[in-house]
C-alpha cells in the first residue's frame, strides 16, 4: 500500500510523539526519584542528627530554603508533565482521526497510545505530594 506523504508525515508524527512522552516520563522519574531519596536523606539528617553536632540556626534555614525551592519546583515539573502528557494525548487522537479518515477500511484505535489519565493522576499527586514535602521542610528549617 502506498501512503501519501501526508501519511507519512502523520505516523512519524504520532510515533515521534508516543517517543517523546516515553522519554519524558522515564526522565521525570529518574530526576523525582534521585531528589525525593535527597530531600528524604536530608530531613532524616536534619531531624536526627546527634545531640553533640548542633546545626547553626541560620544553616538550618538555608537548607531548608534549598529543599523548599526545589521542591516546589518538583512539583511545577509534576503538574507540568500531567498537562503535557494529556496535550500529546488529545495530539495523538486527531492524528489517528485524521488517518483513520485518509484511510477508510483501517480499524479504529482501541485504546489511547498515551495514558493521559494515568498521567494526569500521577502528576497532579506529585504535585500535593510535594508540596507536603515543602511544607515539611518548612517546618523543620524555621519551626522545630
């Protein structure tokens, strides 16, 4: 079967994409897995270090600036990939429409390439997630 070039160029596109949002992910959880063991080690070292290591109030403070900055920007990141993931998605439905249209006797796709649903779950969890973390951050560097 020959494809118009217009066909081409919408399969490279919809396969470029599920790419794309595969790498993403699989990015995001490498960096969110390595920062969340860091700003756990963290808080455990700040909340158990021994009595005879006093941490100077105003280094207590820094790090716990440091830690609320970057979570918070985990959690931008978070909600940042639940809306991406969902755009490619909905991108990924009008390509599959729009071949399904050029070609009549081709079947319908029966479930989303990307699971914008799934992602969207996950990120905007992430997101409360976070920003528990830097609440708790807060409290351990200025409260406690």
């Amino acid at each position: 079967m020959n494809e118009s070039p217009q066909e081409w160029i919408l399969k490279r596109r919809h396969e470029d994409l599920s790419l794309t949002v595969r790498t993403s992910w699989s990015l995001y959880i490498q960096f969110y897995t390595v920062f969340l063991t860091v700003s756990v080690v963290g808080l455990g070292w700040v909340l158990t270090r021994p009595a005879d290591a006093p941490i100077v109030p105003r280094a207590k403070h820094v790090i716990a600036i440091v830690f609320v900055i970057q979570t918070l920007l985990t959690a931008i990141t978070s909600v940042a990939m639940a809306l991406y993931t969902s755009r490619v998605a909905h991108d990924q439905e009008e390509i599959e429409n729009c071949l399904v249209q050029s070609n009549p006797a081709a079947l319908p796709a029966c479930g989303p390439a990307v699971p914008a649903s799934l992602a969207r779950f996950a990120g905007w969890f992430n997101c409360a997630a976070m920003i528990a973390m830097a609440a708790l951050w807060l409290y351990v560097g200025f409260i406690s």
